[in-house]
C-alpha cells in the first residue's frame, strides 16, 4: 500500500491483506462461489477463503488457468476443499450450464462473490449481442446470480446461517456516462467511450446489490447483497490497459495495493462477522464508503432490474426476454410444441426451470424434441402427451360439433376454446394454492384482421360456397384474439388470479 492508509471503523484499513482481515474465522462447513477466480484479486481471495475452511468452487472462463491457480493453492494448503468449473460470463448460455449444473450438483452455496471483470474494452459485441463489457460484468452476474438464488436461500434455511452475495465493483463506478445506465443505447456504437462503458458496468454492480436487498428483505430472506471498491491493484486488468496503467503509475504511489491487500475486502464483506446482517452498502477498504448518488438511486436499481423488460425489439430472442427469470415451481402446457415456435417454447420455458408439458399430436416428433432438450439441458422437467386439438374425441360433447367444423376454426380456435375450459378449474385452484397468477397465452396472428368481412362466419362456418382458406385462416385467428379477451372479462369478473393473452408471434 502507498503513504497514506489510516484505519477505518472496522479496525481495519487500505494496508489490510486479506489474510489479517479473515484472521480467526473459521469458515468450514460454508461453500463459495467466485467468479474471474483464475487471476489477480479472485485468485487471492479463492487462496483465503480456502485458508479459511470454505469449500470454493473457482467459476473460470479459461480451465488451464483456473486448474494452475487451484494447484498452487494445494501446494500451500493440501487439504483446501477447492473445486474449478468453467464459467464464460459473457455468454448467456455459458451462465446458464453453469447454474444448471451447480444446481443439480446438490452442493450448497452459503457466499457468492461476483469478481470477474472485462477491463476498459473497445466496443465489441457478446456472442448474444450485448455490448461486452456490459454483458460480462453485470448481465452475467445479474442471470448467474438469479440463477442461483434458490440454492441460496434453501442453503439459508437449511443451515439458518447468513447467505452473502459480494459484488465486486470499483472506484470508477462514478466516472461513467452521464445518465449512468445508457438504458436505450447499451449497443450504441456511436458514442460508446471504453471507459464510460467500463464504468457503467461498475455503476451496474452497485445498483443490482443494492437492488437485491431490497427484494431479500421484502422476501424476508437472509441473504445480505454488498459492492466494494477493491483499490488500486496491479492485475491484468490494469496492466493491459495503457490509460489504467498511467494511472497506476501516476497514483498508484499513494494508493496502490498489493494483491493480498486488493482481495481484503472482498475476503472481509464476505466473512466478517462485522458484516452480519449489514446489506445493500458500498464497502472501500475493509470500510462502510459513500457511493455516488446514482449508485444510490433506488428507482435507477429498480429501472436496471427490469431492464430486459423494456429493452426489447423486434430482433430479441426467447433467451433474451426471459433472461432471470426463475420459473422453478411453474408447470405449463404447450400446445403444438413438436416444432418451430410451440418447440422453442418449451425449451426456453425449461431453460427458466419451468415444468413443461408438450400436449402434441405426434409424440414421436415430441419425444424428438424433448430428447434435444434433455441433451441441451439434462436437468429439465419435460412431458410429452399425445394430443390432437383437431379431435377431441374424449372430451366431451364438442367432438360431433367439432366433426361438423372445418378445420382451421376447430384446430386453431376450437380445441384450444375447449381445452382451455377443461384446464380452468385446475388453473384456478393452482392459482388459489400457490398466490402465483396464472397465465393463458394464445398464440394469435397480425393476420387476424384480413380475413372474412364478418370477422367470424357464425351461420356460414361450414359453408363450402363462400370458403377461402386464407380467410378461414384469419377468422381462426381473430376467435384466439376474441376468445382472449372473453377470458379476460369473464376472469376479472370472477376476480380470479389468471390472466389471458393474445399474441403475434413473427416480424412481418
Ligand atoms: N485491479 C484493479 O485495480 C481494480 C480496481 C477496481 C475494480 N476492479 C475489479 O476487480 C475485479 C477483479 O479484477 P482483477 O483486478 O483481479 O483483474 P484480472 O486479474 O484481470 O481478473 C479478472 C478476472 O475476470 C475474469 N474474466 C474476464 N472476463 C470473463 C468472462 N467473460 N467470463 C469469466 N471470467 C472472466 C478473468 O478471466 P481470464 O483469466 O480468463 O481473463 C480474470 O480471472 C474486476 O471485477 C475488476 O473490475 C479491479
């Protein structure tokens, strides 16, 4: 550390290593994850925390580095309980094989520290399209942490000990663009500057513990959401950037640390029983710090948390709109799901953990495509049931009516007209049960107002003389819209928890 380092009210201060901080505190029995743990200040802190007793499971993007790190560490320690999985955070996909695989692993997890970090980078895109920097430091860490926050609390409840998640943000999370989170223009190669988006990201880190905080205490979950600001370290980081680098060299002097000293607040946010219960602060130097005001800004935390939501377009894809959310606990019905769209659904909703039931005519083309999702994902909950919407044979009475219907109207409004209120009561007792709303989606057509002059042929359904399939087309289409917004006011009317939607699916 520089000249200048004074203690702080934790008895600790900017010469701290991370060894003195965590000194005394016995960690075994408590598991860690730590993301960028193959260098610099994430390799420092994996080495304490296994020094401690915490079984740590080193999430690296690059195995070769990840396994040298973890080598080292047992060279020192012999019985560190240290695992190394791999982890690429600027892929979406990657963070979610991640999870997945942790999560069915049946460790516990007790401290998540969100280390890893993409440097000052010049604008470049993820493989899911988002600005890297962006992408890498906050929208990984966001899904991974999302991903991961069941295990979280039952390890919570089950152990009744704290759980701890410890964003590793900076100094320069204040030094960014001026509206702090370019919400409408994360990929806006115009006025992207390296070092604003490098600070955005950080500004990002603050926001979403801060943001987490205030969702576990509304939750009433033990589980405490911290940022910190590491110091000035010489890390790969730093030294790969020249802007970083004269900075470094400029005041580094004064302020620059060591690698032990950087991952001390890391190591102290994470462990320290000073740290017990405290939840949503900005840690520099082992010390409670003043972030800036938008860090601290509730309504941009909450703005960034939905983010997804309002970031959408024409071109986001079904991972994209769904990025985060948890549906562990949900089961759905998807119709038609043995291909194209219905089919894309189901794997998208498992990704999430929903429990899916692909209802489809031909079992063996679903059986295919529950196959392809079992390889993609090995954990996800998939039925496939035979079901023809075209002949409901054993339903009910609509069958002879059904017979009697040309086939678009009974397939694409009919069926689902039918299923629909032979799946309500159970929808309505889930819905009771669980306090969860549930959802009707029809899956309509922007082609829905071209057809018949009608709009719906009531005495003329099974007319041969005026028929054309594209109108019969379109008419199905608009009693998905019609049936959708029925369902509405007759539910609200009933004042039960279910919603009802229509959709179109396509670009024109
Ligand atoms: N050093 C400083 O002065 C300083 C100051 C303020 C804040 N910080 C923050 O401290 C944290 C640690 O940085 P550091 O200084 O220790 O730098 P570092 O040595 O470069 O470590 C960064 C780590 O992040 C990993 N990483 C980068 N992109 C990744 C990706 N897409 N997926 C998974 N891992 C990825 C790197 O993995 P590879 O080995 O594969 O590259 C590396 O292990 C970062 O969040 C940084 O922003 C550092």
């Amino acid at each position: 550390m520089g000249i200048f380092s004074r203690e702080g009210a934790s008895g600790f201060s900017a010469s701290s290593t991370a060894e003195q901080v965590t000194q005394g505190i016995e960690g075994t029995g408590l598991t860690a994850i730590v993301t960028g743990a193959s260098s610099g200040i994430g390799a420092e802190t994996a080495r304490v925390l296994a020094l401690r007793g915490l079984h740590v499971v080193m999430a690296v993007r690059n195995m070769d580095s990840g396994v040298t790190v973890k080598e080292t560490i047992l060279k020192e320690i012999p019985n560190a309980k240290i695992d190394v999985r791999q982890l690429d955070l600027s892929s979406l996909a990657s963070v979610r094989n991640f999870a997945s695989d942790y999560n069915s692993s049946g460790l516990p997890l007790n401290i998540l520290i969100n280390n890893a970090g993409a440097g000052a980078t010049p604008f470049k895109l993820s493989q899911d399209s988002i600005e890297l920097v962006f992408a890498t430091n906050h929208l990984g860490h966001f899904l991974l942490t999302n991903l991961l926050l069941e295990t979280m609390k039952s390890t919570s409840r089950e152990s009744n000990r704290e759980g701890r998640i410890v964003n590793v943000s900076s100094l320069l999370h204040q030094y960014g663009y001026r509206e702090g989170i370019r919400f409408d223009k994360i990929n806006d190669t115009a006025g992207y500057n390296r070092y604003f988006a490098y600070a955005q990201s950080k500004l990002a880190n603050v926001l979403h513990a801060n943001e987490l905080t205030r969702r576990m205490k509304e939750e009433g979950v033990e589980i405490t959401a911290n940022s910190l600001h590491p110091g000035a370290i010489g890390t790969k980081i730093t030294r790969n950037d020249c802007f970083f680098q004269c900075l470094f060299n400029v005041f580094g002097i004064f302020t620059g640390k060591t690698i032990p000293q950087g991952a001390a607040t890391t190591c102290f946010v994470a462990l320290h029983p000073q740290v017990k219960g405290v939840s949503g602060e900005y840690f520099v130097d082992c010390n409670i710090a003043k972030s800036s005001s938008q860090a601290k800004d509730a309504d941009l935390a909450a703005k960034l948390w939905d983010f997804r939501a309002s970031g959408f377009s024409l071109w986001s894809t079904a991972e994209q709109v769904t990025e985060g959310i948890n549906g562990t606990g949900l089961t759905a019905i998807v119709t038609g799901g043995s291909s194209g769209i219905g089919a894309k659904t189901c794997r998208v909703l498992t990704l999430c953990g929903v429990h899916v039931v692909m209802a489809v005519r031909n079992t063996a083309a679903g059986e295919s495509v529950k196959e392809t999702i079992l390889e993609e994902i090995p954990g996800a909950k998939i039925d496939v049931r035979e079901f023809d919407l075209n002949s409901l044979e054993s339903e009910r009475s609509i069958q002879a009516f059904q017979r009697r219907h040309r086939n678009a109207i009974a397939t694409n409004h009919l069926g689902h007209f039918l299923l629909t209120k032979l799946l309500l009561k159970t929808m309505k007792s889930t819905s009771g049960e669980s306090k969860i709303e549930g959802r009707i989606v029809n899956v309509s057509s922007s082609l829905h107002p071209d057809g018949y002059r009608k709009g719906i042929h009531f005495d003329k359904i099974n007319d041969e003389a005026g028929y054309n399939r594209y109108y019969a087309y379109a008419q199905s289409k608009l009693a998905n819209l019609l049936h959708t917004n029925e369902l509405t006011r007759r539910l609200k009317q009933e004042g039960v928890k279910i919603t009802a939607s229509s959709l179109h699916p396509l670009k024109n």
